[in-house]
C-alpha cells in the first residue's frame, strides 16, 4: 500500500470559500483527505523579498486590517467545520516572511501559541500538525514546535537547523536515505516539492505527481490554493491537473490518501 497526503497551504480569513469548494468537491466526494495548512492570523500586507505581495493576498479585494484572524470569516470557518473531509493545521501565525527562522524563543512560542488558540477560538481541533511558512524553520522554532504538534510537516531538514540531541536521529535518517523520520513520538516529514503548483510543466504534472507517489511508501503532495485562481479567477487547466489527480489517488487500489491525524494515530511505516 503507497499512502498520500495532500496539504494545501495558506487557507486563511480572506480565502473564498468557492475556492475551496471548486477545488477539493470531487476529492470530498471520493472520501480523500484534505489537509489545509491555515494560516490563524493571517498578514494582510506580508510581500515577497522583490516586494510584490504574497500570493495568497489576490484574495484581497479591498483595504482590510493588517492582520486578520481566521474565526473573523464565519462563512468560511463554518464551511471548514461542516465538510468532515477537511483536515486543519496550524500554518504559522501570520505567515510574515519566514516567520520562523527566528531565534527568539518567547516570540516563537507566543506565536506559535496564539496561532494554536486563534484555530481553538474559531471552533477548530487542537491542530496537531504544524507546517511553517515557506517551510523555514529555525533550530529554536524546530524544537518549539515539536513539543507542542505531533506531526511537522516541511520540505526538507538541515543539520544545522535541528536540535543538536536529535542529530543522531537524522545522521540516521540520512545513512539510511529515509525521507521522513521520527524524534521520540514526534514525526517529521519531508515533500518533494510543489508538484502541483504554476511554476511547474502542465505537460509534465500529472506524470511528476504519479511518480513521486509510486517512489515511495509515504507522499506529502503540496499544493496552494491561490494559484489555482489568478486575479481570483478559476484556470479550468490547471484545476483540470488537480482533479485528474483525486481521480488517480481514488482509483489506485494501491494507494490510500490519509490526514496528517491518520498518520499520528495510525503509527504507519514512514519509509
Ligand atoms: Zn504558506
């Protein structure tokens, strides 16, 4: 059995629900997982090092306050909770740029706790899974983070960004090629990328997915919302690519697609 997760960044207060409904029906219909990596507070104005905004603010139509929790948007958040198939983690706290490549432990763990409480305000589980913005994590916020989620979810690890006690565990990890590994009961696990994303092939998106998941037992598939809807309007191709892709995962006999809480529970093989 090949098991899947699909994790879909940045679903934050400004985030149409049509957006959501238009991508993730046909995957909601056939029982598959979505896990939404949202963002609780989310910033209204973060921009990019070139100073162009931050994707997912095309959903910004009009002057709104600098940040935004997520309970603010009602419809949305009712919408989340009323469709069992979405699965929410915590997305960093405002997801300013690299929001936690930093090393001051109290700003980390005020973040990282209020991001936690702003999901509990608005009617969410106690998130388990943490994904941080553009996958950057610190050494401080790596190990802030685990003691607080059961499962990180990142694009891949650097040794001198780990807690030094967990280096054992990673030279492992590495020896042994493994693309996810745990440290005590926590997991971590890596993705191979933004497959399903604009700034790859059209041509080739379908065969890269299929690759990666009959490459290995276990596939994280990212994807970000946003980029489906440029100017807030549909691309029906690039939709088109993600729904071939609920068609496959559903149809494989030999795949599972699972939430990052049937990962922690279930206690599967990673690799
Ligand atoms: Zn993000």
């Amino acid at each position: 059995m090949r098991y899947v997760i699909l994790r879909d960044d940045d679903t934050n207060a400004l985030t149409p629900v049509e957006c959501l409904e238009r991508l993730y029906r046909p995957f909601l219909e056939r029982g598959l997982p979505v896990n939404l990596a949202t963002i609780p507070n989310v910033s209204t104005t973060v921009t990019r090092p070139d100073g162009s905004p931050e994707g997912y603010l095309v959903a910004v139509r009009e002057p709104t306050e600098p940040t935004l929790p997520i309970g603010a948007n009602r419809e949305l958040v009712d919408y989340l909770l009323e469709n069992a198939g979405f699965h929410i983690a915590q997305h960093g706290f405002q997801h300013d740029y690299f929001e936690f490549d930093r090393d001051d432990v109290a700003e980390v763990e005020s973040r990282l706790e209020w991001g936690t409480r702003l999901l509990l305000m608005a009617g969410f589980p106690r998130p388990r899974t943490f994904v941080a913005p553009y996958d950057k994590f610190s050494r401080t916020s790596l190990a802030a983070a685990a003691q607080r989620f059961s499962v990180i979810s990142a694009g891949w690890y650097e040794l001198r960004r780990l807690p030094v006690f967990w280096w054992p565990n990673y030279l492992r990890k590495k020896l042994t090629g493994a693309r996810h590994w745990r440290v005590g009961q926590r997991v971590l696990l890596s993705h191979p990328g933004c497959l399903l994303s604009m700034h790859r092939s059209r041509e080739n998106m379908f065969s890269e997915v299929k690759r990666a998941v009959q490459s290995q037992p276990l596939t994280v598939l990212v994807t970000h919302w946003w980029e489906y809807f440029p100017r807030l309007e549909p691309d029906p191709d690039f939709i088109e690519k993600l729904h071939r892709t609920a068609r496959y995962l559903a149809e494989d006999p030999e795949i599972k697609v699972i939430s990052f809480a049937d990962l922690a529970r279930l206690n599967l093989p990673l690799n």
